[in-house]
C-alpha cells in the first residue's frame, strides 16, 4: 500500500514553486504594514524572466540584454490594469543555498521593486533593507 509522504497540509507536500509564491506573499505582508496601497499591486512570481524582446515589459530587460539574469521587475499600470511587481523564481532558487537565505534574497527583491514601482529608495521602503 502507497500514499503520501507527508499528509497536504504538511509543509513538506508543498511543491518549490507554492513554496517560493509563499514567500513573497510573506514579504509582501511584511510590507503592506508599512504601505496600505500595496494591496493595489498584483504580484506575480514567474518561473524565468521573459526572452529579450519579450512581451512581458518587465524592468530589467536592459541589463538582461547585458547578460545579467533579472531576480524581478515592475509593470506600470495601464489602461485599467494595476501596477505589477514580478518576481523571478529560478534566478533566485540559484543564488541561494536554504529557505533563511532565499526567504532574504526575496524580500530585498521585493523591496526593490517596490521602490522603483513608488520612486523611493529602497531605505524608504524598508528601513531594514540590506540588514538581513
């Protein structure tokens, strides 16, 4: 007789990519404390950024053009559409070791892109930024 190894509510049954979503949903929170109009933002995690010429529109293309690999990027809001804060799943799998790390590693990108979405620095956004 099989099952699972581990019940779903379990973390352990949670699939990287619901793990990652996790996340920046938490980072997320940790920020509409401080900003309310967050919730007015969608926040997208995506596998891998879109190919240069790509359609997403996504910031960062330039510097993927210079081979820099983008962790996330902004979408202003248009035509009804609101603003969107896209974060890179992979790019930052990659760039980290455990789940402290890339708990870390998401929350600066978050907070990063927050701040060019709202024209702040980063400091602005969370004065804690760059401590962890």
């Amino acid at each position: 007789m099989r099952g699972p190894v581990a019940p779903p509510q379990v973390p352990l049954s949670a699939s990287r990519a619901e793990a990652f979503t996790d996340l920046v949903q938490d980072s997320v929170e940790r920020l509409e404390r401080r900003w309310p109009q967050l919730t007015e933002i969608d926040f997208l995690v995506l596998d891998v950024p879109p190919t240069i010429g790509g359609d997403a529109g996504a910031a960062g293309d330039e510097e993927w053009g210079a081979g820099t690999v983008p962790l996330g990027g902004t979408i202003s809001a248009s035509e009804g559409r609101p603003a969107r804060v896209v974060i890179y799943r992979r790019p930052v799998e990659i760039r980290t070791k455990g789940r402290d790390e890339r708990a870390a590693l998401v929350h600066e990108v978050v907070v990063e892109q927050v701040a060019e979405l709202l024209g702040l620095s980063p400091e602005s956004v969370d004065p804690r930024y760059g401590e962890e």
